[in-house]
C-alpha cells in the first residue's frame, strides 16, 4: 500500500499544473460551501435569538384553540390558576427550561387625548419575562430599564404607534379595553418606555404590568393566556417539547381532547419559512460542490488514463494485478479530494477569522445595525471534507476500472 501511494503522489507530482488547477478547483468549492454555511448560519442564528428573545420564547403554551383564533385574543381561554399551578410545577421538573413567563395578551385601544387607535397589549410580570425575553431590554429607544422593565401604572409603547400618535417619554395615555363579560373598562398609563420596532408579528404590541392587564380586564383570579419558555439550549427545542406533551397529555378537556397546546417558535413564526428556506440553499451549494469535485476530478483521472495508456500496458505486463492498478488511480483521486478540502478548510477558517475581526452589520427590517458573527462547526468541516473526498474517489472508479481492464499488449502498442 506504501509503494501504491507513493506512486500516485509521483504521478500526481509529473503533472503539477493539472494537479494544481484541480486542487484549486476543489479548494474554491469547499470554501464556497463552508463559507456560506458559515454566514448563512450566523444569520439564521441571530435572527432566531432576535425572534425568540426579544418576544416569543422558544416555546410556547396555551389553553387549546387559543392559537387557532389568536387574533381575536379571546379571553375565555385563559389558562386558570390551577392551570398555570400545573404548568409552573411541570416546567420546574425539567431541567433544560431557564426561564418562563406568563402573559396576558389582550386588543385594546389606546387614546392620547387627541386620537384614538388600536393596540395589542402584553400583561407581563416584569421579572420574570426580562428572564424569559432578555432582548425586549435591548429594543428600548427611549426609557431606561435599570429599575426592572416597567412598574404598575406604566405602558412600554411600541416605535410605530408612538411616532404615530406623537407620544412623547413621560406622557400620559388611555387604553380601554373590552371584558370577557363584553363590559369596557379604562385605565390611565405613563409612558415609560418606547420599543423598537420588530420584524413580523409582535412589532406593534405595547407592555403593561400583569397586575395592570387583570385590574383593566377585571380578572380577579390568577390568570393568563399564554406561557412564554425559554430554553438553556436551543437545540432540545424538540425533546423538551415532546417531554412537556408527555407530561401535560394528561390533562383532558371537556371534548376529550389534551387541555393545554405546546407551540414552538417555528409554528408562531414566519420567519420559521425563510430558515427553511435557507437549510435548502445550503444544500443546494453543497449540491454544486459535489458536481464541482465530480466533474473536475472525473476529468483529471480520465485524462490521466488516456495518456498513460503504454506506462499502465508496461506495469500491467510486468505483473501488477489489475486490482493494484485499480487502487493507483482510486489513490490518485483520494489525495486530490484530501488536499483540496484540507486546503479548502484552512482557508475557510482564516477568511471567518478576518470576518470576525472585522465585525458585519447589516438592517433586517426597522431593525438597524444587526450584529453577524459568522462561526464555523468543526462539524460542519468535517462533513464536507468528508464529502469531498468520497466524492473525489468516487468520481475516479470508472477511469480506474478502465485502466485496470486494459489487456497488456493493446496498451503497449499505443503512442
């Protein structure tokens, strides 16, 4: 096996501007694709961070059927007290569960003395959902949260409707809002804060205190509609879930069915459709790379049968197996795919080096100035290279199998 690599490093060595030109070929693929993956990752992560913990959560529950007509934001569907006892002892049990908030969300509409319009808001407990959302600190334009992220008696206005409205920090509002008994009732608010403007649904909801949304609402009990969750890792995002169903399944309604909807960030989210969308670009690149290695290494290796035609006619008469001859070449395409994607990933981490060095910032919507740190998984290296290589050898069968089955004298005779 020694004698067989060391020739075909020779061999490649003979033809050092086809070796090089293809070696560079599959450099450029494998930093193409890896590169990609890289930034391409970096955004879909943060735009993930932005969604989940500026608003949502990475997981969600409700009363059943309170998502499917969410928004009409029925109040007949709060999660009860003994509801909200059972979910906080069910998410204490679990390990991977950080932080939770319970919410409030309710249609109101908000009058600054002058004009009148209509607003979503969040009854939030303000420990609890700076725990559970701790980027909604970093969406304040004006206010500051040093106290905590609101007090009773104060409204965190969203950009939208106070450039709207020509609400100014500090100034005095009224949102009225509709019971579950169909009654109106009012309340008076300072504004203390107001939020940037997010991407998609949320960018328009305003913050009030939990205690404020259930003395506006009349709610007497402890009650809430709605449970935000996150999560340590992310990536259990499906085994917590399914534990948490397993957990709550017990719970029935009236009709037989599971009492309590677990949701994910991906069925509240419709950014969920661009990260999808982006899992199918990158395997679209990585696609590409294989038909860049496939061709360009298939090439090389035929061509290198068809001029050594007489030296594999000599080998072969001399007594080398075609099973040798068969490895010669396969050796020939492997080193090409371990050099291209060895190179290939050097250079990739240098580039993502320089990236990083040299922070990206880019606008997603109102949001300015959004941060990229593309990062690259060793496992992700270790994925493509291994791709590369297989592919590479893969590409070299047919012209090996073809120089393996050359009879002796035939190839000899050709010039």
């Amino acid at each position: 096996m020694n004698n067989i690599l060391k020739i075909a490093l020779r061999n490649l060595l003979r033809y050092k501007r086809r070796t090089l030109l293809t070696s560079a070929l599959i450099t450029i693929g494998v930093m193409a694709v890896l590169l990609f993956v890289s930034i391409s990752g970096a955004f879909k992560s943060m735009m993930i961070g932005q969604i989940t913990d500026s608003m949502l959560g990475h997981l969600q529950i409700h009363k059943r059927g309170y998502v499917a007509s969410i928004d009409n934001l029925p109040l007949h569907l709060n999660l009860g007290g003994a509801d909200m006892q059972k979910l906080e002892t069910a998410l204490d049990a679990l390990d991977d569960v950080e932080a939770y908030s319970p919410r409030i969300k309710f249609g109101g509409m908000l009058s600054n003395f002058e004009e009148t319009t209509n607003i979503r808001l969040n009854g939030v407990d303000p420990v609890r959902e700076i725990l559970a959302s701790p980027l909604l600190s970093k969406r304040f334009l004006q206010g500051e949260t040093s106290d905590g992220l609101l007090k009773p008696g104060e409204i965190l206005m969203p950009e939208l409707l106070a450039l709207g409205m020509n609400v100014k920090l500090g100034a005095t509002v009224v949102v009225v809002a509709t019971n579950q008994d169909g009654s109106v009732n009012a309340k008076t608010f300072i504004v203390s804060g107001i939020l940037e403007g997010i991407s998609g649904p949320g960018g328009r909801d305003g913050y009030i205190h939990l205690d404020d949304a259930r003395e506006i609402l009349r709610i007497t009990e402890n009650e809430a509609n709605e449970y935000a969750i996150r999560l340590k890792n992310p990536d259990a995002l499906e085994s917590v879930g399914k534990q948490l169903a397993a957990g709550l399944g017990g719970e029935l309604n009236k009709q037989g069915k599971p009492k309590y909807e677990i949701h994910t960030w991906e069925k509240l989210s419709p950014f969920y459709n661009i990260a999808r969308m982006i899992d199918m670009m990158t395997l679209f690149i990585k696609l590409m790379l294989i038909s860049i290695v496939l061709v360009s290494v298939m090439n090389v290796m035929i061509m290198a049968v068809f001029e050594r035609i007489r030296e594999i006619g000599t080998i072969a008469a001399v007594g080398t197996s075609p099973g040798k001859i068969l490895s010669l070449f396969l050796v020939e395409g492997l080193s090409l795919g371990i050099l291209g994607s060895v190179v290939g990933a050097a250079l990739s981490l240098a580039a993502i080096a320089v990236l990083q060095a040299s922070p990206l910032t880019f606008d997603f919507g109102r949001q300015k100035g959004l941060l990229l740190s593309p990062t690259l998984d060793p496992m992700e290296i270790v994925v493509v290279s291994l791709l590369v290589v297989i592919v590479s050898t893969l590409a070299s069968l047919q012209p090996a199998y073809k120089a393996s089955r050359m009879e002796p004298v035939t190839a000899m005779r050709q010039v």
